[in-house]
C-alpha cells in the first residue's frame, strides 16, 4: 500500500478520468487518448463522435472549500488545453473535424458535463 500522497492523488484523479470516458462512451463518444501530453501540458481525455474532436478536461472536489471544480479552470489552465489541442491537431494532422472543449466535473458526488465549457480566442 502506497501512503503517498501525491500517488493517492494520482490514483483518484485516475478513477474520475475513467467515470468520465465510461460517461462520454455511454453517449457515444470514441475515446482517441488518455492523458494526452504536449510538453508539460495534459489533455485528460481526447475524444471523438462523428465529425466532432473533445478535448476534455475532468476536475474533481469534494466539497465547496476551494469553490466548485469548474471554476479552477482559469484563463490560464484554458490557454494551456488550446495550446495542447493545437498540438495534437497538428500532429495527427486533422482536417475536417469541429472541435470543442468540454469539462467533466465531479462535485459533492455527483457527474457534471459542461460541453463548449470555453471558447478559443
């Protein structure tokens, strides 16, 4: 058993991310990557229906202590995901497609989904 708590983080943070692709498959979402990775910034989970890409990023709270889970996706958090996104876009060399970035919240035990939670500029 592992006390730390950055892997005990680490491990919860993971089994949200499931809940939420297990979510997203129910409403007929592929899912095209986990934790997708551009340098130092993460896409939680990258997923597609048809012709539509999701960047999706999950948050988890338990209580309201340091505000609801949507609001700790700040400017900052949101320019990093479009510039992962651009990233994979580019990579994958994807044409065609409509993108959106949904958020997926866990907050006082219940699943939330913001799709288009925020726009580029």
């Amino acid at each position: 058993m592992n006390s730390d708590p950055k892997h005990n983080q680490r491990q919860k943070g993971r089994r949200y991310e499931w809940q939420a692709e297990q979510f997203l498959i129910f409403r007929g979402f592929r899912i095209l990557e986990r934790n997708w990775q551009a340098g130092h910034k993460e896409i939680d989970l990258i997923a597609v229906h048809d012709r539509l890409i999701v960047f999706v990023e999950v948050k988890a709270g338990l209580t309201d202590r340091y505000g609801h889970p949507a609001e700790w996706v700040d400017r900052k958090k949101q320019e990093n995901l479009i510039s992962a996104a651009r990233q994979y876009i580019l990579e994958k060399n994807l044409q065609d497609f409509d993108f959106r970035f949904d958020l997926i919240t866990f907050f006082e035990g219940r699943l939330e989904h913001f799709p288009d939670a925020f726009q580029t500029s």
